[in-house]
C-alpha cells in the first residue's frame, strides 16, 4: 500500500548508503540519490537520470517524495510573490517572496497553522494541523530560489522562518532543514542569511543556543509589559517576560548574536509613554535592534495600526538610547502577504 512507502529524504545518507548495499547494490548509488534528492531538487525517481531504470523502479517500490506542489502563485504590485503551497496530504501552507533592490528574501512557513494564539494574526486562527517535514520547508526555499532567478535575475539571499507556525515548536524538524539548506550537498547557504522568529519559548531559545546554532534569531516582542503582551499574545502568560530575558541572555552568553525584536505598535494597545519605556529597558540587557512594524489589519477592530507620532515616540526613544530601530513597511499587503496575513483564504 502507498500509506507504508517511507518518504525517502527521511533517511541520511549514511542510511541511504546502506540500503542500496543491503539490496545487493554498490554503496556509492546512495551518494548519487542523495544528491538527486537535495542539491538537485528532484521531485520523481524518474528524473534522477544517472541511476539506472532498474534502480529507480526499486526505489518507487520502496519510497515516495513527498514534495510540495505551488498550486497557486500571486504577484503584488511591489512584485512580493505569494506561493500557496499543497503538501503531499492535501493540506495548504503559504509561502513569501520579498524583493528589493539589492537582495531577495524568502519567508517560509514550518507549520500547517500555528501552536500559538496570538490574537493580531490570521495564521493563529487555523488550528495547528501538523508540523512540516525537513524536505517540505527546503522544498519552500527552493522553489522561492527558483522564482527569484526568474523574476528577479538573482538567486534568493535571504531567508527568515517568519510563514505560518512557530518554528521552535517544530524544532528537530526546521534545524534539520537549515542543516540541508547551508550545507554543500544542499544548497550552500551561509547560516547568517538565515533568521528564525519565535514568539518567544525560553526552553527552546535556551536549547538553540546550546545546539551552537549559526543562524540569527529574531522574538515577536510587541510590548515588554507582561499585562499587555498577555492580552495580546495570551499563550505569553506561560512565558512571562523575565523567562524570556533570561533565556535571551543565556543566548547571547552562548552565541554573541545580537539579537533582533519585532515590535508592532497598536492604537490604544501599546502606544504609550510607559510601553515605550518599558521597551527602552528591555533592550538593554541584551545587544539587540528593534524592527517597527507595520500593522496589516485582519478584518476586525480590535486591533489597529497605531499613529506615526507613536511610532516615532519610540524610535526617538530607542535612538537616543542607542539601540538601532528601524520602521519596516509591509509588502505584499494587496495579495494578503504580510507579515500576520498568511490564511489560506484560497485553500
């Protein structure tokens, strides 16, 4: 039955290699496939052309890819590319080119849906449904890769684990694909073009920073207030922000990556004088930058995007400290592409 095929880019090379010597076959066939199924991408047994059509017949017995398939690709008229991407199961995550001048930056999903629930995000309103495999989060990048060569004469030169899900609760599997995507038999990517957002799990940032990870590390913030981050991010209550500090702290000790906030100001939320100070402080005890974003609304009021004159209280506030802020405008907002707008309205 199909159901018992395992999908082969499960297995290392090392398992690779020993599977074709236990089907009476020369170990170094496992490199070949091996290279077939990362460095090159291949999708079917059927493209791996080097292998013999006997081989590739066992293989098909034994194996599926479970590749993802762009079911439905939108351009923005900031030509932000939006990927809807069908897994093998039917199921539908959403994928994020972002170009500019100099550089184009992927945006990759690590779950269908999200564990957490913050109350700002689209994403959050689709219950977790299952977490993504190593091949199907690499498969993402390659095919954003692909769309940046052809619309944008460049390969892809960034990438930030900011899609659908969080990605510290799929923890094994995204280090696994950041293991495929900076590594020579995959696709060579230097780990500092890599930068994974959480909404802050001190357990899991603690085990990142002891894992010796190389990529960059950024935390949804959106207020160093504990009352206010709860009623805007109600799983926080778990996660109280002197947990996150610590944790914070124990990363920098480990790594000396400084250290990046996401931060959206709300009217009426966190656009007071105490929410900028309370920032202000928070920065402090670990090197760090903010990014002030933008708000895109979900459809209801509860939440809206706050003044410019609030937004500049706390660049003003932060600059005069010394922290680096910078205001980032969303992209891709006609194609509900920005940042909390991943939904699958099309799914």
């Amino acid at each position: 039955m199909e159901m018992e095929k395992k999908d082969i880019r499960a297995l290392s090379k090392e398992q690779l290699r020993n599977f074709f010597v236990s089907n009476g076959d020369q170990s170094f066939r496992g490199n070949q496939v091996y290279e077939w199924l990362w460095s090159k991408g291949a999708h079917r047994f059927e493209d791996m052309t080097n292998v013999s059509k006997a081989t590739r017949s066992m293989l098909e017995e034994h194996f599926v890819i479970n590749h993802i398939k762009v079911d439905q690709m939108q351009r923005s008229e900031d030509g932000t590319v939006k990927n809807a991407v069908r897994l093998h199961d039917g199921l539908v995550v959403e994928s994020v080119l972002i170009p500019t001048n100099t550089r184009t930056t992927a945006c990759v999903s690590s779950q269908v849906g999200c564990s957490l629930d913050c109350n700002f995000c689209a994403t959050a309103r689709l219950k977790r449904m299952r977490n993504l495999e190593p091949g199907e989060i690499y498969d993402q990048v390659i095919a954003i890769d692909k769309e940046s060569r052809l619309y944008y004469n460049h390969p892809l030169s960034n990438i930030v684990f900011m899609g659908m899900g969080e990605p510290l609760m799929n923890y094994n599997n995204v280090l696994k694909a950041i293991e495929m995507i900076t590594s020579d038999e995959g696709l060579g990517m230097s780990p500092k073009r890599i930068t994974v957002s959480t909404s802050g799990v001190p357990k899991m940032i603690k085990k990142l920073a002891d894992d010796e990870v190389k990529f960059k590390l950024a935390v949804s913030l959106h207020s160093a207030i504990d009352e206010i981050r709860s009623r805007i991010m109600p799983f926080s209550t778990n996660f109280p922000l002197a947990d996150l500090r610590e944790s914070l702290e124990y990363w920098y000790q480990k790594t000396k990556s400084k250290i990046t906030y996401e931060y959206v100001v709300w009217k009426d939320i966190n656009d007071n004088k105490a929410s900028v100070d309370a920032l202000v402080k928070f920065c402090k005890y670990v090197p760090c930058k903010v990014n002030l974003i933008e708000y895109n609304p979900i459809d209801d009021g509860e939440f809206q995007q706050a003044s410019n004159e609030s937004i500049d209280a706390y660049i003003h506030a932060l600059e005069a400290n010394g922290i680096v802020a910078k205001v980032r405008r969303s992209r891709g907002k006609d194609i509900d592409a920005a940042c909390g707008q991943l939904a699958n309205k099309e799914a």
